[in-house]
C-alpha cells in the first residue's frame, strides 16, 4: 500500500463522504446543465417508471465499467 493509503474504516468513512459531498454535487449540477437547463423537468417531476427506467441505464453504466476495470485488473502485473 501506498503511504497515502486508507488503513482504517473510519478513515475510509471520513475520505469517502468528503469525496461524495464534492463530486456528488459537481455531478449533479452537470446533470442538470444537460438534461435540464430550462429547470422544467426536474427529477421530482418524474413519474415513478421513469425514475425506475433511468436508474436502470445508470445501473446498464455501471455494468460496463466495472466490466473495463475488471479487465484492467486481469491484465496487471501481480504481486507477491
């Protein structure tokens, strides 16, 4: 591990809720630039099915990205 490396829950609890505070909100300010610059169609607005169908392109995302990780990880070197 690295000498920045997390050791400890806690640790690990404190980076990670930093982290979601300020990328979440840079993310979601993004979201909106694009999806909704005219500020007419807000999540809120959604009808539940259409909440439900944009978390399962976001989840569809998610697959292939830990797909390409994975893919990153079989072809590193390994230690030990």
């Amino acid at each position: 591990m690295g000498a920045n490396a997390i050791t400890t829950d806690p640790e690990l609890l404190a980076l990670g809720l930093h982290k979601f505070e300020v990328e979440a909100e840079v993310k979601f300010i993004a979201g909106i630039n694009e999806h909704n610059p005219n500020g007419d169609r807000h999540l809120c607005r959604l009808e539940p099915l259409q909440i439900v169908q944009q978390m399962k392109q976001e989840a569809i995302d998610q697959w292939f990205y830990a797909c390409a990780l994975e893919q990153k990880l079989n072809a590193a070197p390994k230690e030990g």
